[in-house]
C-alpha cells in the first residue's frame, strides 16, 4: 500500500497537535452535557416497531442494517482510511472484502449466540481502529519501528471487532426468537448493501480529489484529521463507559 511523507518535520506534527486540540476542545462541552448516554441507543420507532414484530420479516431488517451502516460514521470513518491509497478496483475489493467478512462473522455469531459485549469498549477499539489505520497511512509505523504491518490481516482483525460492535446494537432492539437467523442475515445483507452504497459516494468523492493538483498536500492534513477524529471517538465510549 501507498503511504506519505515519510520525512514530514516536526512543523507538521505540531500543526497535527494543533488540529486534534481544536477538535477536542470543540467537543469537550458536547461530552460533558451527557451525550453520551445517548450514545448506543437505536431509534426508537425503529426499536418500537421490531419489539413488536416476530417471525420472518426480510425487507423490514434489510433496510434496518443498511440505514445502520449508512448513518455509522465510525464504521464509515475505518473504511474511508482503508480505502485512502488504493486506486485499483481489485484491491479496493480485496480490503472491503475482508472488513465485511470479518464484521459479518462476529455480527451473526455475536447476536445468534448471545454473546454479551460492552458496547462502550467495543466502539473504543473501533475509534482505536480508525486511529490505527490513519496512523498506517501516514507510515508512522515504518518510522517508528521500521516495519510495516500487514494491512490486509489488521482490515480483517478490525472488522471482526466492527462487528461485535454490530451486534450489540442488534441486540437492543429485542429480536424475538422466531425466524431469529433469517432477520440477521437479511440485515447484514442491509448492512452490506449501505456499506457500498457509502463506498461508492467516498470513492466518488476521492477521485474527483485525488484529480486536484494539492491532494497530496492535504492528504497528510485529512489522515491526521482521521486520527483526531478516531482519538475522539476513544475518549466519547471511554466516558461513556466510566460514567454509564
């Protein structure tokens, strides 16, 4: 995989610093309003309607898993970073391919096993993920270790924790036993459905940046900004957890 600036002086880093000092300042008040108890609810008509509902119902958890990925910005935030520097389709696929096989496993086996999870943990190693992968673009790995992990293994490691991240929002919604496996499957199919529906609109939006003649200057800004973003999303199911 491609990676950037390699010899990126002290200057830039303190610019970073910056940057994620500005971010945590901007939502240190949102967290400290109790946000976060809020933070791993489902909506509550959708939650309302399938507590109410049992047996088969395809469509109805179809859309509920796409409308979740969709509106998952910490799910959307890791495959954005995975995506950054693949320009071939093939290998876009590979690393897509990978994440959605190790969500839907941990997904499926998370909810139909009964697998209870701290949801609060869970979306901190998710946010934990995002700064992984930013800090991977950056090759900040090469520079302080010397080694480059590989990233097909983490993409897949990440999307198995992604999806006990899924399955303990599925569980709030109380599914009844009755057609249990079924429900799950056509929601992860709605969950893979709004995974490229959203691939394809970052993707859109990435060719017409990468055309630009300063995408490389501001590709370094956008990944340190993924990495506030993802220490951020830490720190949010971190208080979550301490406080719930």
């Amino acid at each position: 995989m491609t990676h950037l600036f390699p010899g990126r002086g002290r200057s830039a880093w303190l610019s970073g610093l910056r940057l994620f000092l500005h971010l945590l300042a901007g939502t240190l008040l949102y967290l400290l309003l109790g946000a976060i108890a809020h933070a791993h609810g489902v909506a509550e008509g959708d939650k309302g309607y399938i507590q109410e509902i049992s047996g088969t119902h395809l469509l109805p958890f179809t859309y509920l898993g796409a409308k979740h990925m969709v509106t998952g910005y910490d799910h959307l935030l890791f495959l954005a970073g995975v995506i950054f520097f693949l320009y071939k389709l093939k290998d876009i696929a590979l690393y897509v391919t990978l994440f959605a096989v190790g969500h839907s496993v941990t997904m499926l086996y998370g909810v139909y096993a009964g697998v209870n999870v701290n949801a609060y943990l869970i979306d901190a190693i998710i946010g934990l993920s995002v700064v992984y992968k930013a800090l991977d673009n950056l090759g900040a790995y090469q520079r302080w270790f010397g080694v480059q992990p590989d990233t097909r293994i983490a993409t897949l490691i990440f999307g198995l924790f992604h999806g006990f991240g899924l399955a303990a929002k599925i569980q709030e919604f109380e599914i009844a036993s009755d057609g249990l496996l079924p429900n799950l499957l056509a929601f992860n199919v709605g969950v893979e459905i709004g995974q490229l529906l959203a691939l394809c609109v970052i993707l859109i939006a990435m060719g017409y940046w990468r055309r630009t003649a300063g995408f490389l200057k501001h590709a370094y800004t956008a990944n340190v900004a993924l990495m506030c973003a993802g220490f951020l999303l830490i720190g949010y199911q971190l208080t979550g957890l301490f406080i719930s």
